[in-house]
C-alpha cells in the first residue's frame, strides 16, 4: 500500500510525525510519500527544513512562500502531484486550503480514498448555514476524519462523518524531545540562566503574537497578580513575534517583570521550557495549542483558556494546571497568584503529572492513527451535488 501525507509547510512537528510513522509503515511493507506545497510560509517563521533523510519526499513549490501562490496553482500543482505519485490513500489538511481540497479531488478521479486532517471544533468554526451545507458536502468525499481528540468528534459528526469515521491523535509533538532538551536544561540550569539572564520563577507564554492568542489578557493577569500575590512576584516571559506585538510593548511598556524574548526555536526554545515554572496558553480562540503539548512533554504544569482546543483533553484540574475562561484576566490572575505560593514539592508533583498526561498523546499515537485508518473502507458514491461542489471548491490560502 502506498500512503501520501500532505501539509501546507513542514515544520519540526509534521517531520517528527512523517518520520516516525514511516518507520511503522515501512515494517509493514507499504510506502510513504511526503508532500510539502512549499518550504517556505508568512504564519510561522519557522527557519528553512533540511531534508537529510531517505523518505520520498516531494515539495511542489520548493523555495518557495506557500502565501504568495495563488489557491488555484496550489491546487493543480499538488492535484498534479498526486496523480504522478498515485498513492492509495491520502492524508491532507481540511478542504478550506487548496492541498485538502486537491487531495479529494484525487480520490474522485483516481478511486483513492482521502483522510481530511484538522483540528477544528464548535468554538472555532461558526460558520453560517450556506457555508456548512457546502462543507457537508464536499466532506462526502472524504473516507475519514482525522482529529486530535474525543472533544473535537461531535464537530466532525456534525459535518457527516459516521463515529467509526473519525480517528483521533492527529495533534501531537516528539515528546522525547521536548523531556530530553528539559532534562539538559535543568542539569545546565546555572549556565544557562546565566547566558539569557532568566529570573529564577517565571510563567511562559510561547506562541504568535497575534490578538487572538489572549496575550492582552494573560499581561492585563498578570499586573493584576502582581499586586494580589503575597510573596517575591514571579516574572513572565513571552516567547514570540508578530505585528502585535510593537502594540503590547507600547500598552505594557512599564510593567515590571515582563520580558519579551522574541522568537525561539528548537533547542534555544527548549531552554525556557526546561527552566520555567509554568506554562500559560490564553487563546481567546485555537483548535488546539500544540505548545501545551511541548511544555507538558517538558514536565510544566499548564494553565490554559478553555478556548483553546487542547485544553478538555489535556488539563486536569489542580492535577497538572488549571484551565479560565477566555478574556477572564480577574481569574486567570488568581490562578496566578495560588500557582506562585503552592510548595515547590506541589509544583513538582504537577509538572510530573502533566509528562504523564502527554505520554499518552506520542508520535505512536499519530502512528496509530494513520494505521486505523488505513482500515477504514471507501465511502459510498456521494452524488452529484456533493461532487460539483468538489469540482467547484479550490480552497483559499490564508495567513492564521
């Protein structure tokens, strides 16, 4: 069986799970084929892949910025490339972008089934009746859904997928990583809080500096916490960029203990996760929030906005964090404030439950994932209005 993967861009987490899923492919005796539409995006930042490995890894517009493409030459193109690889089954994002609406496309044209990929749930999809009647549709042409947990399986009901239809895990990070750089951190702790000058208690904030990602609220917190707290007032570290962010320094220019660090990635990034002493997550809205994986699997406890995707699955009250409702900065600074005065023993003891909690949601998971899938049978022939629309639809390219 030959098996295609498609994501708009590779970043460490999509080649962690590629890679370690075509190791339990290729025991298996099938094949897999990677497909990036481009090297290169506007949303994240993330530095140039290096692709130093044997897998059949195919990009269709290499060098290239997936957002400075038009959805139609996206869609041909990566269309194109399915027809020339011609795998029996394809795994690509939600039909919104012009990879995942190409990959059913294929599988009307060639008798391949098509796995759709996402992350979506009610809290972050509230599209209008017109809009979701389409997406019934054209989703009647896709054999399965694959979601990150059994919190987002109603939504994808909703849009029509049978309960044996929908496969969870999709949202997951190499958590060996994440614990082994944590681990390195802690045993160079001096060292390295002496080279980026860290205070000995900070909270963390990791994520684009974007409006919807909370960060006003989770700062309106904090000054609030720092005038509640009883005790040394811990800082806060924000991990990130974005043209939001000349807007928070001008707003909370004189705050004491706020820094803003800038963007991080892999091992430097890893180093505030291993030497914080918490991780917060204030979305106002996010299908998931693979950062809470990243500071789990780091042994952080997490405290995180109940619209962030990622939150029902993951936090156990007062067991590993806590989770507040968006916007809510009065709780989310009370939180704060008791967070900061548990023993250190307390702290512990969450952080170690939060590594317990993530290592049920590993690459093996994602793996897992793929291979239950692979089980699933090709839905019926979805009619023709379902297949117009298919034929109709090519996705838009958006910036998140």
């Amino acid at each position: 069986m030959h098996i295609a993967i498609i994501w708009q861009r590779f970043l460490p987490y999509h080649w962690a799970r590629i890679r370690y899923s075509n190791k339990r492919l290729q025991a298996l005796g099938y094949s897999l084929s990677a497909i990036e539409v481009a090297s290169q995006d506007s949303t994240y930042g993330f530095p140039a892949n290096i692709v130093n490995d044997k897998l059949n890894y195919n990009c269709c517009f290499p060098g290239e910025n997936y957002h400075s493409r038009k959805a139609k030459e996206i869609y041909k193109k990566v269309l194109s490339v399915l027809e020339d690889l011609n795998p029996d089954i394809v795994f690509a994002p939600a039909i919104a972008f012009p990879e995942g609406i190409a990959a059913v496309a294929y599988r009307i044209n060639s008798g391949a089934r098509a796995v759709t990929m996402d992350d979506a749930w009610e809290y972050t999809d509230k599209k209008g009746f017109i809009t979701n009647f389409i997406k019934q549709n054209i989703y009647l042409n896709a054999d399965a859904a694959f979601v990150p947990a059994v919190s987002h399986q109603s939504y994808y009901i909703g849009l029509g997928f049978a309960k044996e239809r929908i496969i969870f895990g999709v949202d997951v990070v190499d958590n060996d990583y994440f614990a082994e750089q944590a681990g390195i951190s802690r045993r160079n702790e001096s060292q390295i809080r002496d080279v980026l000058q860290l205070p000995n208690n900070y909270f963390l904030f990791v994520g684009r500096v974007l409006p919807r990602k909370g960060i006003a609220t989770l700062l309106d917190a904090y000054k609030k916490y720092r005038e509640i707290v009883t005790g040394v007032a811990w800082d806060i570290l924000l991990v990130g960029a974005g043209e939001y962010l000349n807007s928070l320094r001008s707003k909370f220019s004189g705050l004491a203990g706020l820094r803003f660090v800038g963007r991080q990635f892999g091992n430097d990034l890893c180093q505030y996760y291993g030497l914080a002493n918490a991780l917060i997550v204030p979305s106002e809205s996010d299908p998931w929030g693979l950062v809470v994986n990243e500071g789990m699997a780091s042994g952080l406890p997490v405290v995180v906005s109940r619209g962030c995707g990622a939150a029902k699955p993951l936090v156990k009250e007062g067991e590993n964090g806590w989770t507040f409702e968006p916007g809510d900065s009065d709780n989310l600074a009370n939180i704060m404030a008791r967070f900061s005065t548990l023993p250190e023993y307390e702290r512990t003891l969450m952080g170690k439950k939060s590594k317990e909690i993530i290592s049920h949601w590993s690459l093996d998971r994602f793996a897992e994932g793929v291979l239950q899938a692979l089980t699933i049978p090709k839905r019926e022939p979805a009619g023709i209005i379902a297949n117009i629309l298919t034929r109709l639809w090519k996705g838009r390219v958006r910036v998140y």
